[in-house]
C-alpha cells in the first residue's frame, strides 16, 4: 500500500517535471493525478474485502438450499405423475374387461335371436301340420283313419299312416318345446351378460373418472411446480449476479474461486469417466451374458444391475420405458413429448428386470408388492428401495447397487445415474425379487 502511494507521488512529480518542461499551457491540459487513498480508505477496503467474502460463503451456502428445493419439487410432481400413471392402468384394465364382457352380450344376443327364429320355424310347422290335418278332414284319434279300412292290407297302410301322422306331430311338439327351452335359456344368458356388460362398463367409467382427475392433477401440479421452478430459477439468477459482483470485488476471491471451480471441473471429469466405464463394462458383461441362459443367483442379480447401468446417461422421461428398452412416454404441458425417448423410476426397474425373465408391474407402488420384503438394514445389491412422502402412496423406486449407492431414473430434466442411498422419505424395507 506504501508502494502505491509512492508510485501516486512520482507520477506527480513527474507530471510537474513535463509540465515545467513543456510550459503553462502544456502543463494546463494534462489531466489531475488519481488520488492518494488515506490509510483510513485502505483500512476500510480491506474491511469491505473480508465483508464479502462472508457474503460470498453465505451465497454459497443459498445456492445449494435452492438447488436442494429445487430437487424437492421435482420429486414432488413425479408422485403426482406416479399417481396418474397407476389411475391410466387401472383404466386400462377396466376398458378391457368391459370390452369382454359387452362382446360376451353381444353374442348372448345373437343366441337368443337364433333362438327365436327357430321358435318361430318349429311353431310354423306345427301350424302347418295342424293345417293339413285340418284341410284333409284326417282325424288322428286312436280309431279315426282305421274304422274307415276297406280291408286288411288297407287297414295296415292306414294304421302305418296313423303312426306316421302321430309321430310328426310329436316331434313338430317336440321341436317346438326344445325351442322354447333354448331361447329361455338364452334370454337367461343375455340378461347376465348384459348385467355384467353394464357393471363393468360403469366400473370403466369410473376408472375413466379417476385417470381424468388424476392427470388433471399431475397436469395442474406440473404447471404450480413450474411456476414455483421460476421462482426459484429468478431467486438463483439474482443470488447468482450478487455472488459475481461480490467475486469481482477482489482479485484474491476470483482466484479462490476459479480454484474451486476447476477442483468443480475435475470432480465432474473423473465422475464421467468413471460412469462412462461403469456403463461400458456393464455393456460388455450384458453382452457375455447375452451368450448364456439359465442365469441363477448372483450372476442373475449381476445381470439385472448391468441392465440397469447400461443406461446411466439415458433422460429421464415420464411414463418411459419398457422390458426391451427405453420408449415414449406419456405427453403433457410440462412432461414428455412424444419424441423424447427414457425412462421413468419404474420403467428403468421393467428394464433391468427383463434380463432374467422377471415381469414387473408398471408403477412403483406395485412393484414394492413384487418380491420378499426385506429391511433395509439387510439391503444387498439388486434390491430395490422405494420412498414415500409421509402417508402419500409410494412416488418413486430405485436399485441398491452395493457401497452405499443406487441408481435411479430421478425427474423431468435429469437422467439415469447413480448416487448415494437417499435417507429422506426412504420406507423402511425393501423388495427382493431375486
């Protein structure tokens, strides 16, 4: 700081020595030294220095509680999403069975036309044999055709015709009751079918009911959770330039900075890279393991996790995902258009568990149901960990991988990684399946 004062004073000095030089008028023209800061001014920049690099730590300290909540609210609008998503299955399933049981009508239907139709031929011929019967004066009692035989050979054509006539007019009664029979029968059905057609078609309305409000909750929770993502996005951009222009203040917290951002850098680095030959190595098992079946054990839990930790990098997509791969997933104003392709939590899960022939049910909350529950003091890699917000229904599931980590499918805008066990909201036990 004497340094600088000294140089101030031969500046100075030096201006005077050009201006007596140069003349008065010369001298006139050049500008005012700068100023010789007091010791009071330095004293008082020392102390504005050391001010903001406590406002710097505290900034800091913001910024991560902000990218916390920021985390939170995305975790907060996938169990909104999970719980659209179980109410579209539940849908599914209704429709599907009110399909069945409305085709089931239907043919009871056609049945029951069937038999009317021959209701009315079996009546028509009775009608006509009564006609005949009638029209030719034949009468059919026990004594009717055979008293008017004119001989024997007559009177045994008469009674072979007498026995004809009785046996047509007793299958023509016959046909008719059998007919009567058959269409009570398939009135009978119809009606059933018709009764169930309608109990599940109210049923699929219902579910239908329930999808709806479900999405239009999912849909109304993306937009307050955008809102409140801006929120937080304008409130991180203004700590943001308060934290520049407390950097800018001085040299010595720019360097400390720029220190902390290529440790930032290096970390990231080695991360990548070392995700990248997790990936590639799982890859390359998955492909060995391409070449084998039967898998038992723990090379089957291998092969699960390896499904999985091919897919490290992969975006995170509601609604993405099935057992062959990654997929569409399920469009709103604030999720996943139709040509983004990932995984949700539960989809990463279908996925990695198709390896080894096990078909999980599509939505977290079921898969919790799939397997032995086990605590999660006893966790073991290939297991997989759920989490619930206090006594909502489970919004998101993951898989343990061993060393304290696990890898998941998290949110809208990142992708499949691995990371350490979570503790918040995580339930108590877990679900083996292998």
């Amino acid at each position: 700081m004497q340094a600088s004062g000294r140089r101030s004073v031969r500046v100075l000095v030096l201006v005077l020595l050009i201006g007596l030089l140069s003349g008065t008028t010369a001298f006139a023209q050049e500008p005012p030294p700068p100023p010789n800061p007091s010791d009071d001014d330095l004293r008082r920049s020392q102390e504005s220095v050391a001010g903001r690099a406590g406002e710097v730590a505290r900034l800091t300290a913001e910024l991560a509680a902000l990218d916390d909540q920021a985390d939170d609210l995305q975790i907060a609008l996938a169990s909104q999403r999970e719980n659209a998503s179980a109410a579209l299955a539940d849908l599914r399933a209704a429709q599907s069975a009110a399909d069945a049981a409305a085709a089931r009508a239907r043919d009871a239907r056609v049945q029951t036309e069937a038999a009317t139709v021959a209701i009315d031929e079996a009546r028509a011929r009775l009608d006509d044999f009564v006609a005949v019967t009638y029209q030719q004066g034949l009468d059919t009692g026990p004594l009717g055709l055979l008293t008017d035989a004119s001989g024997p050979e007559d009177f045994l054509a008469r009674a072979e015709y007498a026995d004809l006539i009785a046996r047509e007019q007793l299958q023509a009664q016959d046909g008719l009751e059998r007919a009567r029979v058959d269409k009570a029968n398939a009135d009978s059905a119809a009606r059933a079918a018709l009764e169930e057609a309608r109990d599940l078609e109210a049923k699929a309305e219902t579910a239908k009911s329930v999808a709806d409000e479900a999405l239009a909750a999912a849909q109304e929770a993306a937009r307050v959770q955008a809102e409140k993502l801006a929120g937080v996005a304008a409130q991180r951009e203004r700590v943001q330039q308060l934290l520049a222009a407390a950097e800018s203040a001085d040299a010595g917290l720019r360097a400390q900075r720029e220190r902390f951002a290529d440790w930032q850098r290096r970390i990231e680095a080695e991360r990548v890279a070392r995700e990248r030959a997790e990936r590639a190595a799982a890859t390359a098992r998955l492909a060995t393991h391409e070449r084998s079946s039967g898998l038992r054990g723990s090379a089957a839990v291998q092969r699960v996790i390896d499904r999985a930790m091919s897919q490290v990098g992969v975006q995170y997509v509601w609604g993405g995902g099935t057992g062959r791969g990654p997929s569409t997933g399920i469009p709103d104003a604030f999720g996943s258009p139709l040509d983004r392709v990932g995984f949700d939590c539960s989809g990463l899960m279908l996925y990695a568990f198709n390896g080894v022939g096990v078909d999980l049910p599509r939505v977290s909350r079921n898969q919790f149901h799939a397997g032995r529950k086990v605590s999660i003091d006893d966790l073991r890699p290939g297991d997989m960990v759920f989490y619930q917000d206090g006594g909502d229904p489970i919004h998101h599931v993951a898989m343990y991988v061993g060393d304290g980590k696990m890898i998941e499918a998290p949110y809208t805008g990142a992708s499949v990684r691995v990371v350490p066990l979570r503790t918040k909201d995580l339930l108590p036990e877990a679900t083996r399946v292998l």
